[in-house]
C-alpha cells in the first residue's frame, strides 16, 4: 500500500506537524522533482534555519568544552588525566571537522570565543573546585593555536 503524499503546501504544511519524517521525505521528493508550487515554504525555511544555528550551537558547545579542558590542563597539572587528553584531540577535531565543512564557522568561533572562555571558567571552577578567580579575566589562549593538534595550553603566556 502506497501512502498518498499531500498535493498542496497546506496538507503539507499540516504534515509538518503529524508525521515529521513523512514531511522531509515529501519535500526532499518535491524538490528533487522541481515541484517548488507544492512545497510548504513557512516550514523548510524553519528548518533551513535551524541547521544553520545547531552548527553555530556545535562549534560553540565544542569551543567552550575544549576551552574549559584546557584550563582544566593548565591550573590542575597534576591531575591530568588521558580521559582530558582524549576530551581536547574530541572537542578539537569536532571544531575542525565543522570548519572544513563550512569555512564560515571559522568567523564565527571568533566573534564567540570570549563568550565560550567566559563559560569554560565557571564549568572549569566547578568541575575543579578552584575559584574562578583562579583562571584569567581574558583567555590566556588564543583561537588559532588551540586548534593545533599538540597544543595543550601548558605555559602560561
């Protein structure tokens, strides 16, 4: 039995809400077709958007995470652990991979970095129970050189 796909952008629009997958593989089809009349436009433009602030929400996510490890390194020296080493080459990668995907990220990681060190402090003083004072008012490490795959952050600048 063949299920009958919707034929306007209102029963469309109206899958959107009842069967999500069943949404994306008729508009997939519709616009493989080039049938752009029967697309639900308030809706792929939703989720258009979407992709693009989970990829900005990943490169952050992974910046702060990688952010707040290598603080972690630095001020807990004795600590260190193959599980944080292993945490920075993941986070790292994942930015990276992110960055080779869409080079516009790049620019974006930038305007976020201060924000993304702002937050690795507080989750880096509660995960070490050091103060947050203890770590630098601005990031002692800078974009570029957290990416570079032996860079641990070990000397302080």
């Amino acid at each position: 039995m063949t299920t009958r796909l919707p034929t306007t952008p209102q029963k469309l629009a109206a899958l959107y809400d009842q069967d999500y997958y069943l949404w994306l593989e008729t508009t997939a089809k519709l616009l493989r077709e080039g049938t752009l009349s029967e697309l639900d436009i308030d809706n792929l433009l939703e989720e258009v958007e979407d992709m693009g602030r989970s990829e900005k929400r990943a490169v952050y996510s992974n910046l702060k995470i990688l952010l707040m490890h290598l603080l972690k390194h630095r001020y807990q020296p004795g600590k260190r652990s193959n599980s944080w080493r292993y945490t920075i080459v993941e986070h790292r990668q994942s930015i990276q991979r992110a960055f080779q995907e869409s080079p516009s990220l790049k620019s974006y990681s930038y305007e976020v970095f201060g924000e993304c060190y702002q937050e690795a402090k507080e989750l880096a003083a509660a995960e070490t129970g050091l103060a947050v004072d203890t770590f630098p008012t601005q990031s002692p490490f800078i974009p570029e050189e957290i990416l570079h795959a032996d860079y641990l952050g070990d000397s302080e600048k």
